[in-house]
C-alpha cells in the first residue's frame, strides 16, 4: 500500500489558523492526492472540491464528505477501526472549529494508516 507523508496534526491546524486557511487549500491538495494513490483509484478532485469551493462553498463540504468516505475505505482495506466523521465536522462548523478539528483528525487518520 502507497505511504503518504507523515505530518504533525497540530502544525497543520496551526499553520492553517495563521495563514487564514491557506495552508488547508494546500493540505487538501497534498491528502487529496495522497489518499487517490493509497486507494488506487481518483476518489477526490481536489480542483473541484476546494478551488471550486472558494466560490461555492458548499462544495468544500462535499470534499470533506469524498475525505472521510476514502479514509474509511481506506481504514477497511488496511483493517484498521473505520468511523465516518463528516456529521460531527459539519456539526462543529456551526461554532466555527469544524474545518480545523476536520484537518486535525484526518491527518491524525492518515498517519496512523501511513
């Protein structure tokens, strides 16, 4: 299985908080294109998703949905414990920490995979 870059789950919320989130639009182009060769297949565009989604927003919520159903496949295949977090990031968007504990816990995610 593909092995993706292991990176410090704290430092990606932090760098993402104080560049305003554009470290994230980065990190989602980095996971995006790790997760597609641990899974073998494109399972997330990341130029639909998150580029289109800072014009549409609700099509960065469907690039979280993509992320969290790859994982959990991913997670599958590996035998590894799978749970799908969409409902609880969205839910946390509500008090405005959802997209920082989404990249939090998925790369948390990815490297216990890795």
């Amino acid at each position: 299985m593909y092995k993706g870059e292991t990176r410090n789950p704290l430092l990606v919320v932090f760098l993402s908080f104080i560049t305003c989130g554009i470290y994230q639009i980065v990190w989602y182009f980095m996971i995006s294109e790790e997760i597609n060769r641990a899974a073998g297949e494109k399972k997330i565009d990341p130029v639909i998703f998150f580029i289109l989604g800072i014009f549409c927003f609700p099509l960065i919520f469907v690039g979280w949905y993509k992320i969290d159903e790859a994982i959990y496949d991913l997670n599958l295949r590996s035998g590894l414990p799978a749970n799908k977090n969409f409902i609880l990031w969205l839910l946390l968007t509500l008090i405005g920490v959802g997209g920082l504990f989404m990249a939090y816990q998925v790369q948390e995610q990815l490297n216990t995979l890795w």
